[in-house]
C-alpha cells in the first residue's frame, strides 16, 4: 500500500528539466518543497505556479556551507526534513583529447561532491529523528560508457557507487534510492563546448522524454511505505538502447 502522506522534501537543481519537474510534481501532489539552484529567478517563477508549496533558496550544490544551510533552515522551518533529492549535475560532454580540464572540475564538483555536500548535510538530521529518504537522481551513464562521456559517465557512476554505499551502511530507517534517468528533454547539453560532442548529443536527443517521467519515478519512491525501500529505478525512453 502506497502512502501518500505529507512530506517536506528538499530537491536540488530544481531551476530546470528534472529538477523543476520533481519539485513541481511533488508540490502538486501536497508536499512541501524546498527547492534549491543557483537561479533564483527561475524557482520563484516555479513557486508562483504552485500555490506557495514550493519554497526557493539559492543553493550551489558544489560549495558546502551552502548545502549545510540549504538543509538546516530548512529543517529549523518545517521542524523536519523527510527527503533529499540530489538531482543538480551538469554535462559539458567531450572527448578526453580535447582536454577541458576546467570543465572535467566543474563537473566533479556538481555531479560529485555536490552529491556528498547533500548526504553530509542531511545524515545527521536523518539519523536523529530516526528516519528519512536519499533519492540520487544518476543516469544511464552510471551503467555504460559512450565517446566523449567518459568524464561525465565517470561522475554519474560515482554517484550511483556512493549511494548504494550510503545504503548498505544506513539504518533501516533511512531509505536510499537511485534513478537512473536515459536521454530527457533538459537543458544539460546546452552545456557543451565541443562541436562534435554537440553534433551527437543533437542526434542522441532525438528521442528524448520529459522530465515528467522521472518525476513520476521520485514520486512513487517516496510514496512506498516505511518498510519498503526502492533502491534502483531506470527510466529512458522506449527507443534507446
């Protein structure tokens, strides 16, 4: 039996394509969302369109005392926090020969340690009130590697490895679940410099979904009861193999 109770949920990157969606869909639903990004003119449009169920702070993932507040004022707000929903990542695809160190980091620092900024900050509140719920929202790329990913396949793998580990050494009370979303409708590749990585993202994208579907995958995660934990959702489109 599903349960559909309130929550207050936390989802990071929620200016744009998943993250929008989650905190969208999650606020539809009756929970209430704190949504974090860096571009805070585009969460205020997101709270105008959900009746104040979405509350916007200015968060980047990749520095760590703005996590650590991201999580705190919110739980000194709400009295609790229920979910976090590790969703920012960036994407500037390329191959290793063309040699963008610079954004080799960024992506280390959002995809990586944005992730473990989010577990550091929320683990202790979850552990002293005896429960909560870790959603990574990965990729495909955690699972295989593809020519001119192999920085970004690298980062999303990491976050699939740390979350299973984060898994197998929570409480039962805790629960953790990855999504691993195919190529989705977003604004990630907008992100990328290289022309030939841009020519095949063009050609990649061709059959992409919404991010709608895996805000519906969020959504049925968090709706399980408390003893049953999803762990592993892969949702991509019907076309891409």
């Amino acid at each position: 039996m599903q349960t559909n109770e309130s929550k207050i949920v936390l989802v990071t990157g929620a200016s744009s394509g998943i993250g929008a969606a989650v905190a969208e869909g999650l606020a539809n639903e009756g929970h209430q969302v704190v949504a974090g990004a860096r571009r805070i003119d585009r969460l205020q449009e997101l709270a105008g369109r959900t009746a104040g169920a979405v509350h916007p702070v200015r968060l980047d993932v990749a520095d760590r005392a703005s996590v650590e507040a991201f999580v705190k004022d919110a739980r000194e707000r709400f009295g609790r926090v229920d979910a976090l929903i590790n969703n920012a990542g960036v994407m500037p695809l390329s191959r290793l020969d063309s040699l963008l160190v610079e954004e080799w980091d960024r992506m280390i620092d959002v995809n990586v340690r944005g992730l473990l900024h989010g577990i550091a900050a929320a683990l202790p509140h979850f552990t002293a009130q005896g429960g909560g719920h870790f959603v990574t929202i990965a990729s495909v790329g955690a699972h295989q590697v593809v020519p001119t990913g192999a920085v970004y396949c690298a980062t999303k793998y990491a976050a699939w490895a740390i979350t299973e580990g984060l898994r197998q050494e929570s409480d039962p009370s805790i629960r953790v679940t990855t999504i691993s979303p195919g190529v989705v409708t977003s604004e990630l590749a907008d992100s990328i410099t290289e022309p030939g990585a841009t020519e095949a993202m063009r050609t990649y994208r061709a059959n992409a979904i919404e991010p709608s579907a895996i805000a519906d995958a969020v959504s049925y995660a968090l709706s399980q009861p408390a003893d049953v934990d999803v762990n592993e959702i892969v949702v991509r489109p019907a076309r891409q193999r």
